[in-house]
C-alpha cells in the first residue's frame, strides 16, 4: 500500500462509546499541534463486532464489578481531561442513523462533534431522528436532509464499508487510530494510547 506523503492518522469511531469521545475531545487539538493531517472515519460498533466475530461485544459478559469500575474510569478520565461526560438514561443507543448523518455530512468531524456532545455531552438520544436533526441543525447543517439522506442505500452501503475497512485495518473496537507515516502503519486502540500516538508521530517528524 502506497503510504501518505504527510502523516496521517485516521481516527475510527461510534458516537455510542465512551472511550471514543474521550479520545475524540483530544485527538483534534493533538493532530493539529503536530501539523498532522486527521482523517474522521465513521463505524458502526456494532457493526464491528459481527465483522470480527466478537458477537454482541464485551459488555454482555463483563463481570459486575469490572462493569462498576469500568464506569468510574469513565468519569475519571473526563475528569482528568476537563470535558464533560453524561451517561444518558438509556445506554447504549442505537446509532445506526446518527452514524450516517455523520457519512453524509460535508463536515464529518463538526457532525461528529455536535452529536457527541449530545449523547456524552447532555446525555440525549441520538436514536431519535427528531432530535438527531435539530442537532445537527444547530451545529449549522440542514438536519433534516441529513436525517433523510441517512435512509439512502448508498449512505448505508458507505457505512458497511467504513466497516470492513475497519476490520481490514485490524480494528476490533473503537477509538482506534492508525497512524500512517513514511516508515509504515500501526494501530492503536484506546483513548488512553493517545500518548503513544503523539510520540510515534513525534519520531516520525
């Protein structure tokens, strides 16, 4: 595979998880301190896991008190990093529409951004197509298009793809970020490998 002339990391993610708006508050500001160029790549999680043979995920068959920690480090790292985090009544969601709103956006990481904050950011309900437009009507698109062009074949055949290349990239959950530089690529998985990110991206200079 040829690889990119500027660095790049591409950043694979579901508006449904955590860990991956965690990553997703810090990854920008990262990128763009280091003059890297950052491609958002939407996924359905879900999606992944059939891909992968993972089934229904890891959260079915999390012990309870692995659950209950798993939690807490949630609002711990949002503590840490400053960003708000609130979990919504009902998790998680079906994000299957708002993860094609974001496809079918001109602006993927301001779409992706606007529908973060509002599932971890006011903990509303991305599943609800109503709500989902006014998002993103706020966030200065036409909500109501990208709602209905979310029902196009093509806007879902776009996001199975994003799905295999997932998986073809070795992605098993999200956040993952593959770093391309001139030496080759490598996967990282995890808000909290954001610091291998930033160091492999500051050799790679």
């Amino acid at each position: 595979m040829t690889q990119p002339a500027v660095p790049r990391v591409d950043f694979y993610f579901d508006v449904v998880c955590p860990y991956a708006y965690l990553a997703h508050t810090q990854v920008g500001p990262l990128c763009a301190r280091l003059g890297v160029a950052l491609r958002y790549r939407p996924i359905l999680l879900g999606g992944l896991f059939r891909v992968v043979g993972s089934g229904a995920g890891p959260m079915p068959s999390m012990p309870a008190a692995k659950a209950k920690l798993n939690l807490l480090d949630m609002y711990r790292w949002a503590d840490h990093l400053g960003v708000a985090l609130n979990m919504p009544a009902a998790h998680p969601q079906r994000t299957v529409l708002a993860m094609r709103t974001i496809i079918a956006s001109d602006d993927v990481p301001r779409a992706a951004h606007a529908l973060y904050q509002s599932y971890w950011g006011r903990g509303e309900d991305v599943s609800d197509p109503a709500l989902v437009g006014r998002v993103l009507t706020r966030a200065g698109f036409d909500g109501a298009d990208l709602v209905a062009q979310a029902q196009r074949p093509a806007m879902k055949q776009r996001l199975r793809a994003a799905v295999d290349e997932a998986a073809a990239q070795g992605a098993f959950g999200v956040p993952t970020m593959v770093v391309h530089t001139a030496a080759g690529s490598e996967m990282f998985w995890g808000q909290d490998r954001l610091a291998f990110v930033e160091r492999l991206l500051t050799r790679a200079a």
